[in-house]
C-alpha cells in the first residue's frame, strides 16, 4: 500500500519537475519578476516629461536626474537580471531601488484609515518583491548561473 502512494506522489510531481527543471521556466520566472520595471521603464522612456512630473510629485530635487536615474535603474537593472552571469547584481539593483521607492511613495505609517491599510497592503507587496528578487539570485547562484 505504501509503496503504491509513493508511486501515486512520485507520478504526480514528475510534470512538475520536468517544469521546474526546463530552462526556459527560471527565465520567464525572472521576466515575471522584471516586468512591472521593463514596462514602467518603458512608459518613463516614452513619457519623459510625466517622468519627471512623477519625481517631481513626489518632492525629489533635480526631477530630471531622478527621472533619468529611474530609467536607467528599471530598464538596466532589468536587463541583468534577466541574464544568467549578472542576474544576482539586477536583482540587486530592482531590490534596492523597490526599497527605496516603497519608503518614499507608501509611507503606511503617515497615512490613518483605510488609506493606511492600502498602503501597507501595496508596502508589504513590494517586501514580497524584493523577497522574489532574493529567491532568483539564490536560485540561479545556486545553479551555478544555469538558471
């Protein structure tokens, strides 16, 4: 009887290991992870001028620089990450900038109410990001940059 439940599990698992272990599934699990920064790298590219109105919105000096420095940041960093060699630096590079970016934009402790709850709703998702960027450079450090 054991033996026929192990085989069960071990019959089941084997589509989900042979997903885990295709190649191709830890890369699109990285541009998953990147693509809210190549996009909103992409749109600041695009939209310079809103760029910069954003930066400046948010009480940043020199709002251009910033603008630039965001744009560099997301769609540099992105790249990176999304290659095997230099993922770990990307994710680096995405963590830190997303931490950044939540202190300054989702304050949840400057806010009372239900204003409050979604900022710290949108904070604790970015701490979810940032821990998704540390499981991929662990991951793909671990495999030796296979990954």
């Amino acid at each position: 009887m054991a033996d026929t439940l192990s085989t069960r599990k071990d019959a089941a698992a084997a589509p989900v290991a042979a997903l885990l272990d295709w190649p191709g599934t830890a890369w699109f699990a990285r541009l998953a992870l990147a693509a809210p920064f190549l996009v909103s790298g992409l749109v600041k590219l695009t939209d310079f001028n809103g760029a910069v109105a954003e930066a400046a919105g948010l009480g940043l000096g020199l709002p251009v620089l910033v603008a630039v420095a965001v744009i560099v940041t997301q769609l540099g960093g992105s790249a990176l990450f999304l290659t095997r060699r230099w993922c770990w630096l990307g994710a680096g590079i995405l963590a830190g900038f997303t931490v950044v970016a939540t202190l300054l934009a989702h304050a949840f402790w400057t806010y009372e109410g239900l204003d409050r709850a979604r900022q710290t709703a949108t904070f604790l998702e970015h701490l979810a990001i940032v821990g998704g960027f540390a499981a991929a450079a662990v991951l793909t450090h671990r495999r030796g940059g296979r990954a």
